[in-house]
C-alpha cells in the first residue's frame, strides 16, 4: 500500500467548511482507480489531516491530475501549501 499524508492549516472556524468541501468530492475519490480509501481528522482547532490509501504508488501517480483538481479547490480554505508525506507502508497492525 501507498500512502499519502496532508496537513491543512485554517483559519479558526473553518474545519466544517473544509470537511464539506471533501465530502463533495466524493464521486472524485470514487473514479480514482487505486484509492482504497481516505480520511479527514481535526488534528487541533487550525489543522485537518488528510490520510489517503492508495494500491501502490503507480495508482496514485495515475490519478494525480484527478486528485490535483481537488486540491487546487481547497486552497481557498487553508492558509497556505498543505504538508504532504507519503511512502509505502512498513508495518500494519489489523485486529480482524
């Protein structure tokens, strides 16, 4: 698995504003072949952290024009460039 860490710094106030705006780009994540899965978390009352799981990074590579899109659209929410890391997973502990 590949993934790919955002950090999103805001202004006060702004999260739920931030989350809806994910969450109407859904049907985006949902075309992005590769994608398993992403979330969104308040990491402090200015941060949200986006976490994406990708298959590999050839996937994610694939879909970048796509998922760029989304990102040029939340620049007007946050306060400047995201944080990104990424790389592939190492360790995984699953409880099922």
């Amino acid at each position: 698995m590949f993934y790919r860490v955002a950090k999103f710094k805001h202004e006060l106030g702004k999260t739920d504003e931030i989350m809806e705006f994910f969450k109407s780009n859904e049907d985006t994540f949902k075309s992005s072949e590769g994608l398993k899965g992403v979330f969104y978390f308040n990491s402090s009352e200015k941060e949200v952290v986006g976490v994406a799981m990708w298959e590999s990074k050839e996937h994610f590579d694939q879909s970048a024009d796509r998922i760029q899109g989304v990102m040029s659209g939340i620049m007007k929410l946050i306060s400047g460039p995201p944080e990104i890391s990424e790389g592939n997973s190492g360790y995984k502990f699953d409880r099922d």
